[in-house]
C-alpha cells in the first residue's frame, strides 16, 4: 500500500501475521458454558483419582473451517465456597467478527507514533470502523490484500511532590482476555511518577558533591535507569556514558553525510541543545529495534532525558564514598499517601471508571464499533477461606502448640515461648566504631534479653572498638579478627546512620527480637513450625536477581529443605547471562540440593517435590515449560535410577493487577480463589496469604505447569499456604512460600553487596537473614 501525494516520499508495507481463531457466540457458549460446567464437572475429580491429568492445558486449535478441537481443562473448584469480587467487569455483549493481525513497516523510517498513526488513518474506509495500531501492529476486522494498555491521566495530576521534582500522575491498567467461563476485563488502579529533573541534572548534582570522582558516581548512579526522550515520547535503558563524546562531536546520518547531534536535533526537531560540554549517554537497541535492523547503540543527549520512577537518591542520600544510607521518609509517606488506596476507596474508583466507560461518547462508539459491551458491575464469585495453621514452638519439656491472633501474626506469643531449635554459640564479636559502642552495648543487652524470653542464653560478646566508621577500618579488622585464633560463630558489625534512635528509641525490644530471632538461625537454629503431614517433603524455592548495572547478567539462588519440620535449608547460588544457562544452572543445583537431602536423611531421597518457581514473566512460561521441566525431569530419571519420582512445578507470580474484595474489606489471610478468574488453559489459583494493615491486599498467582506429585488441588493449595507461615524473618504469613522468599533474599543479597557465589561451608544454614 503506498501513501496518497499530500504526505509523499513515504511508503509503509502491511504482512499478515496471525489470523485469530474466530468462534460465534453460540460455539463459544457452547465452549467456555456448556462445556466447562456440563461436561468437566462430570469427570475432573475421576481424571484426580485415575491421574491422568495433564497441567500443560492449551487454547482451541483451528485444525480445518469446519473442525474446532477442545481440550480438557482440569476442574480445581471446591465445595465450600463464600462469596468475593475482584476487580474485573464482563464483557456482556459476544462478538461473531474475525480479526486479522498485521504489522506495519515504515519507509523512510518513521520513530514517531502519532505521525504513523495519523498516516493509517487516511485508509479508514478500507480499514473499516473498528481497527487498533500501536505504531508497528495493527488489528482490524476486514481483511486486507497485498496496543499500550497503561493510560494515564496528566490533568489529574498530583502536582503537591513539587519540591521533589515530581508529579504522580493517576491511571488505569486494562488486560482483556478470555476466562474460564466469561471474556473479562481486569481494571486496576495505578500510578506513574513523571519527574521533571534532567539526566544533566543529576550529573550536576554529582559533580558539586564528589568533584574528584564525579565521573564514577554518575555512572553507578544513571546505569540501568530509565530515561523518557519528550520529543519522540520513548523511553530508554542507559548502558553506559560515553565521555569522550559532546553534543558537538559528529556521527554518520548516511552513507554521504555526516552531521553533528547539535545540528541532527536542530533539523529533526527543532531543539536547540544548551550545554556543550555534556557527555553522551549510550543505550543498546531493544529487541524489537534489533529486529528491524538496528544494531548499533544509540546515543542520548542528557539535557534531552527526563528521569523515570524514584531514583536512587530519592530513596537514599549518599554521604560520602562510603554511601552511607538514609530513607526519605517524608517523601515515601507522600507517595503512600496517594497511592495505596483502601478496598472500599479502590471499588469506588473502579466503579467511577466503569461509568466513564458507559458515559463517554467517544468510548462508547468505539466499543459500539467493536459489537462490545462490558458490564458496570464488578465480578462476584465464590470463594473459600483456609482455617489457621497452629504454630509449634519448645515449651518446658514439650511442644508448646498455638493459633494465631486475628490478621496471622503470631508476634506476641513468639516472645512469651521458647524457639523451636536453639542453635549452638560459641564465639561471637561486636564490633562498633567507639562513638557509638555505648549504644552498641545498651542494644547487645536488649538482644540478650529478648533472647531469654525465647529460651536463646546469649553470653555477652567480645568487643572490637575501631578508631573511625571507613569502609576500610571495618574490612581490615573484620579480616584480622577472622585469621587469628579460632573463628567466631557470628560477628555483629554496628554501622552508623542517620537514624540512632533505632538502637535506643521506643520499638528497640521489637527490633531486638527479631535480631535474636535471626541470630539463632544464622546459628542453625529455628524459632518455630507447623504441622506438616506429608512423609518425605523437599520443598525447593528459586528466585532471580537481574543485575541492572550489568546488562544480561542474572544472579538465580535456589534454597530446599532438608527436614521433615522444614527449618533446615540447603542453599545455592549460581550466576547466567542466558535463559539457556539459567535452566542448566538450576537443574544442575536441584540435583546437589537433592545430593544433600540424601546425606541430611540417612540416604533416602525425598518422596514428593515441590518447586516454586519465581522470577517468570508471562511470556517465559512456554520457555520454562518445555526447557527447565524437561531438563529437570531428565536429570531426576538419572538420580532416581529409573524408580518412580514424584514433582510438582509451579510458577510463582507476585506482579499481578488482579485484586479481591469482601464485601468492601480486604479478604482475610487464607482466601483461595481457583474459578471464574482464573484461566481455562491452566490449572491455577490465587492465595491471598499475608494480612495488611494499610490499603488493599494483592494476592499471589500460582500457576501448577507440572504435576506427578498426586496431591490434589486442595491439599496443593493447603501446602502452599502452610509454607508462608515459615519465613522466620516474620512472625506471621508472606505473600510467597518461605523457600520462595528465601531464595528472593538469598539472590538479593548476593546481587546487591557480596558480588560473588557465597562460602559452601555456609550452604545448610540461613546466613542470609
């Protein structure tokens, strides 16, 4: 298709790239209605007890015109159910129309989105009335020959975080998709911060603080930030700066012409470029970039880059080299303020945009466009709510056994009991700069008597007083202490900050428990369990870091129990740079964790495995499944000699827009949603595990994409529930199973300050709390 003369010298070409199955709405009533709820109902629990179930359920595929093929979906619904809502509307009026995807290429090429849109718009009447074109795909519903779903609303803006440079502009995040039984549209609230500092900005700012070494700092400051680019509205990751470049300095246009950045942004977009003498920043072409051709780095001018989201400075303000940390709590208060919403302030929100759907003339006609009409009513379904676990700990002689107070915190009866398992302290240092060793040895005493409260007898440590608070004062002592004599079981190392009152003021018995808490499972102790029934249970938790200073460089730490009370742990770390490494890798540490069970239980590997897999965006699922799975199954065949193993393999996902409302409160902690919201295609669920004192609660997606295990949906999402009351940083419920959150907390660490794969000799003990 070429352009019409009033725009010439500009051509775009149109390929076919998918035709989407098209269903009637009496075939599609027959699918997702008749067929779910008549037939699935009738033989899912006989496919349980039989076991041939199959969690790698996929969509309708078009074989021929005529032959539509259906797979089985498994049925995870339970009997006792109360009702919920959640924040999704359905989509009341059913389409007949089939749509055509195409995707659009430029030539010359065209960056900006609104220029390409206004250019598709002259094809209106082959298009017809009802298309969508993001600038590269376009969705129509006729066939021709030879979408951003986040939306912002700048005139509501929060202009009161002036003196932060800021503004946090309201919106809405929409995702349309087929459910289980009902097309369904998902509506939550959000919130962009839109900063109004330059990158030239924060370069500035390096250089008054730290005028020899500003160079340095920049760089670890802007490295891996996202820069937004106003005159073509794009946003970029920064990679690196170049500081032998200027705006001044030239770069080839074409074959023939060579052109300064000053002059480039002068002609292309009539900007005139103030500062000289800024150096350049350098990104790296995305992938969709690089599909197009474009495989050299782009270069950016700083003045010309808005920053993205809270810089880190915002949330910390740097000292000196040592980068001393302080939280800017009066700006994270500001934030909260307007941007966690309560469950009631959420659904008249909800509602108030389902109504601007309705009312708005625009809107309407679109939709009416589309033959769609959604519902101004929020979801309503069943739901059902897990009783409370009983938490074990060590009475006097016994096991003192418990049920939460109301909200699954467990806080005031963990200091009224002993722990579970004391571990054994031999040696251990604190060690203090003398300004603040008197506060230091008030905190040691704290963290004593908290400990006798749970049954932990600290003796009083041996003291390192050093001279000065530098980085290299600590290192060095640190290092002398452990080559000299024998090693201490622990060292407690006394930082100062902005904050002393948190060694002295009024929540120090609260901070020294936890601090107890955490010494004794550094030491191999356990502060508490639950009842766990099932014989022969390895539970294995994984979890990647991606290292933003260093692009393509992850950092995946897997942690497993090793006992049936699951308060042993072994642990592993591994660096990759490529999803093929990353599934090498955690086969590979699977198998030693497993190696390690073995040698833990008297040489018996574990009866059933349950891996929790975090860290997976949505569109790695089919990667996971037939990469990791599969190598992981053909690694347990060789450890488990051809005998029978059983696994379960879940994805993990905690980033997720779907919200749940009980009759305008929050759900309690326990709340399992596995029906209408879920997908016809996957046997998964939603658990709402932890309790929220402040606006509304966000559940956790599981997504089971294989299972041999034999445990049913019921007792799979009873054991997913027990094991987020065993993340021993926290008396009470987390939003993912403990091994989940300690592998986060194990790759975080390791990414953020060692840097390195951390001491085997460490690998059966929770150091990293």
């Amino acid at each position: 298709m070429k352009r019409s003369q009033t725009n010439a010298n500009r051509d775009f070409k149109v390929s076919k790239v998918n035709e989407w199955l098209a269903l009637s709405p009496k075939d599609a009533e027959k699918y997702f209605v008749e067929g779910r709820c008549a037939e699935i109902a009738g033989r899912k629990e006989k496919q349980y007890r039989s076991g041939k179930t199959n969690s790698n359920k996929k969509r309708p595929k078009k074989r021929d015109e005529e032959e539509i093929v259906i797979e089985d979906m498994i049925w995870t619904r339970p009997k006792t159910l109360l009702s919920k809502k959640a924040n999704y509307f359905q989509l009341n009026a059913q389409t007949d129309w089939c749509l055509y995807q195409y995707r659009v290429d430029f030539s010359p090429e065209e960056e900006r989105t609104i220029v390409k849109r206004q250019m598709i718009q002259t094809f209106h009447e082959k298009l017809g009335e009802g298309y969508i074109f993001d600038g590269t795909v376009l969705f129509t519903r006729n066939r021709l020959q030879e979408v951003g779903r986040n939306y912002f609303d700048p005139t509501a803006a929060v202009t009161t975080l002036s003196e932060y440079k800021m503004q946090l502009w309201p919106g809405y995040v929409t995702s349309v998709r087929q459910h289980e039984d009902y097309v369904l549209m998902c509506a939550e609230i959000t919130h962009k911060v839109m900063r109004r500092d330059t990158v030239l900005d924060q370069l500035t700012d390096c250089l008054i603080r730290f005028p020899n070494d500003f160079q340095r700092v920049f760089k670890r400051t802007i490295l891996g930030s996202i820069v937004l680019t106003d005159y073509n509205n794009k946003t970029y990751r920064v990679d690196d700066v170049d500081f032998s470049l200027t705006p001044e300095s030239g770069f080839k246009l074409n074959e023939r012409t060579t052109v300064s950045y000053m002059d480039y942004y002068s002609s292309r977009y009539d900007i005139k470029i103030k500062h000289k003498n800024q150096p350049l920043l350098l990104t790296m072409p995305k992938q969709k970039d690089r599909r197009r051709g474009i495989k050299q780095p782009i270069y950016l001018i700083p003045e010309l880059c808005r920053m993205t989201g809270l810089n880190e400075q915002m949330s910390i303000i740097y000292h000196d080299l040592v980068y001393k940390f302080r939280k800017n709590f009066p700006l994270m208060k500001a934030l909260a303020e307007r941007t966690r919403l309560g469950p009631a302030e959420r659904i008249d929100r909800l509602y108030q945009y389902a109504k601007r759907l309705q009312s708005d003339e625009k809107t309407r006609k679109d939709l009416d466009k589309w033959n769609m009409k959604f519902s101004s009513r929020l979801v309503t379904f069943q739901a059902r709510v897990l009783g409370p676990e009983r938490i074990i700990q060590r009475g006097t002689g016994q096991e003192t056994i418990y049920l939460p107070s109301s909200g699954a915190d467990w806080t005031k009866e963990l200091r009224r009991h002993s722990m579970l398992v004391i571990g054994n302290m031999k040696d251990w240092v604190l060690v203090s700069p003398a300004v603040l060793m008197r506060e230091a040895k008030t905190f040691v005493e704290e963290i004593q008597r908290a400990g006798r409260g749970m049954g932990f007898n600290l003796h009083y440590p041996k003291e390192l007083q050093l001279e000065d608070d530098h980085l290299m004062t600590y290192t060095s002592s640190i290092e002398k202490l452990c080559k000299t004599g024998r090693k201490p079981s622990l060292i407690l190392v006394v930082i100062p900050n902005q904050r002393l009152d948190s060694l002295t003021g009024p929540s120090i018995m609260s901070i020294a428990t936890k601090v107890a808490v955490q010494i004794n499972c550094k030491i191999g102790g356990a502060p508490w369990t639950i009842d766990i029934p099932l014989e022969g249970l390895m539970v294995v938790g994984f979890d990647v870091y991606h290292d933003t200073s260093q692009r393509g460089r992850s950092i995946g730490a897997i942690v497993a129990s090793l006992n049936k009370p699951l308060t042993r742990y072994y642990s592993s770390v591994s660096y990759h740079r490529s999803g093929e490494e990353l599934s090498n890798e955690l086969s590979i540490n699977i198998i030693k964790a497993l190696h390690k069970y073995k040698a833990y239980n008297q040489g018996s590997l574990p009866k059933k495995i349950v891996i929790y897999r975090d860290g997976v965006g949505e569109g790695q699922v089919t990667y996971v499944v037939q990469h990791e799975v599969e190598l992981l199954k053909q690694q347990m065949a060789k450890i488990y000699e051809g005998r029978q193993y059983n696994m379960v393999f879940i994805i993990v996902t905690k980033r997720i827009n779907t919200r749940l409302f009980d009759n305008g409160r929050n759900p309690p902690p326990g709340t399992v949603v596995d029906d209408v919201i879920t997908l016809p295609h996957r046997y998964d669920f939603f658990l709402v595990s932890q309790s929220v004192k402040q606006g509304t609660v966000s559940p956790t997606s599981y997504n089971v994409v294989h299972d041999n295990g034999g445990l049913t949906p019921d007792r799979l999402q009873r054991l997913t529930y027990k094991l987020t009351h065993l993340y021993f940083n926290w008396s009470g419920t987390v939003r993912v199973p403990a091994p989940c959150q300690y592998a986060h907390k194990l790759a975080y660490l390791v990414g953020q300050a060692i840097n390195k794969c951390p001491n085997s000799e460490m690998d059966d003990i929770l150091y990293f709390l």
